[in-house]
C-alpha cells in the first residue's frame, strides 16, 4: 500500500475510534445516570410466551441444515472450475483469513456488492430472526411451560440462561481456524453468497410454517411497527456502547491467541450476551438487528479500508 494512503487509511480508522470512544462514554453516562436514579436503562416489555414448539424449531432445523448442505455440494463443484485465480498466502494474511475479507481482495464491484449486503443486511437479519426470536424466544417459552420442573428452573433462569445458550451456541457456530478457508474464488463466492441464499430461504419457510401452524403474528416474531424508530434509536445506541470494548478485545486477542486459531468467537460470545438482553428487554427483533448490522458493517468498512 502506498506510503501516503496508508497515513490517510490510519487517519481514517483514527477519527472514528475517536469518535466511537467519545459517544460510547456518552451512552454509557447516561445508562449509569438512569441507574443511579432508579429508571431502567432498557425498560423491560413483557409479553406472551411464542407459540411455536419444539416440532416447529425441528422442522426450521431441517430446511436450514438441507440447504447448508446443499451450498457445501455445489462449493465443491465448483473447485472444478477451469481458470479461477487462487489467493496467494501474502494476499490471504493481510486480512486476517476471514472468507469474506478474503473474497473482497478480487476487488470487483459485484463481488464488493455480494460482501456488503451478505456481511451487511442478510447476516444480521436472519441470523437475528433465528437466534434470538425462534431459538431465544422458544427457550424463555421453554420455561414457562415447565415451570413445574426444578431442573428447567434451574438451567434456564428468568432471562439469564435464554440468554446465555443461545450466546454461547452463536460463539461456537462463529469458530474457524485460520487457515483452513478455501483460497478458490469460485468457492469463497459460491459458500458466502450461496449460504446468505440459503439463510433467506430458512427464514421465510420459519415464517410461513410457523405462521401456519400456530398462527403467530408479527408481533410473536418481534415486529411492532409503531416501535420501529425508537427500536433503531436502541440499537445505534447499543453499538456505540459496546463497539470499542468488542474491537479491542478482538485485537488483544489476536495478539495473545496461537496464530491457527481465530479469536473471533471470544468477542461474539459477550456481543451476543448484548444482542440478547436487547431482546430479552424488548421482545422486538429490531434493536438487535441494527446493533447487528452496525458492527458488521463497521468490520466491512474497515476491511476495505485496509485492502491492499
């Protein structure tokens, strides 16, 4: 990268921390004042339990498992491909290996495009929409409906335990090890683009058989219209709160971690335990989709900043 460039890249990355830091201490004053005054940082909006069942989940299961497969089996395919440019080892390091950052190093507007709304937009809404309000909202059900058991009671505390395993569970699915990504152009499109595909496709056939089934409302799937600029307020909110504390665990982790292995779960777990109260607190998938898309499209900005 060119000498100059890379002074106004930093510059760049300089001002928005800056800026980050001074608004998150903003947010977070404020949260310690209504603390201190005894109103709730995030009022807690109960609601009826989900309608939908275990069955349901099963079924959302399947459809999300066939269609992981079946990205994997046209990846394959394509490593048949004749005359796709692979990735050098230089090129794959000076991005930290991350699939997504490694496709952006093609550069083309399609692909840059693909990233961007796959990293951006899909990710945080279907991942939102099935961590936290089908699998989050059937465990907080969960104990409702047995209740009567001291062992449920016990693993899935008011709040707390929803929200620990489905954090937990977002960490680990988040796990790869450095190194291991395919360098093929071909591949890298296919599973990325591919798996946002199939990720939409698991979101809609939830809406529609559970919608079916058990006749759940936009309200069941954490949609409230009349909320909708306030809930985007709560999650910009939330983002300037917690973005430099997850970047700089990020870094530090980096450092300290074996090289092989990505920190990248570490941070998304405690990431995760926010997106979690969001809506736990809530009970509407907006707030934590705008967090969500906040600190992705952060990590996309600035990946692209730093692209050779």
């Amino acid at each position: 990268m060119d000498h100059n460039v890379d002074q106004s890249v930093r510059l760049v990355l300089f001002s928005l921390s800056s800026i980050a830091i001074a608004f998150g201490m903003v947010v977070w004053m404020i949260a310690i004042i209504r603390l201190r005054l005894g109103i709730p940082v995030i009022k807690h909006e109960v609601r009826d339990e989900v309608p939908w069942r275990s069955i349901d989940l099963i079924l959302v299961l399947a459809i999300f498992l066939a269609g992981q497969s079946l990205v994997l089996m046209v990846a394959h395919e394509a490593m048949d491909f004749p005359g796709e440019r692979r990735l050098t080892n230089v090129e794959k390091e000076m991005v930290d290996q991350h699939p997504v950052h490694i496709l952006m190093l093609e550069g083309r507007p399609l692909i840059l495009l693909m990233c961007g709304l796959t990293a951006s937009v899909v990710a945080p809404i279907t991942e939102e929409f099935l961590f936290r309000v089908l699998l989050q909202g059937w465990l907080e059900a969960l104990r409702q409906r047995w209740r009567r058991f001291q062992l449920v009671r016990a693993l899935l505390p008011r709040g707390v335990g929803p929200i620990l395993i489905v954090a937990l569970l977002f960490a680990i699915l988040h796990f790869r090890r450095v190194g291991n990504e395919p360098s093929d152009l071909s591949v890298l499109t296919v599973m990325i683009g591919g798996g946002a595909v199939a990720n939409l496709v698991t979101m809609a056939f939830a809406i529609v058989l559970i919608s079916f089934r058990t006749g759940a409302t936009t309200v069941d799937f954490g949609w409230k219209k009349e909320k909708f600029w306030s809930d985007v307020g709560l999650g910009i909110s939330a983002f300037l709160a917690v973005a430099v504390p997850v970047f700089a665990l990020q870094a530090i982790l980096k450092v300290f971690l074996p090289p092989h292995i990505s920190p990248d779960p570490i941070p998304l777990f405690f990431f995760a335990l926010v997106l979690g109260t969001l809506y736990y607190r809530t009970h509407r998938i907006v707030p934590s989709v705008v967090l969500h898309m906040s600190l992705n499209s952060v990590s996309m900005l600035i990946a692209w900043l730093t692209l050779p």
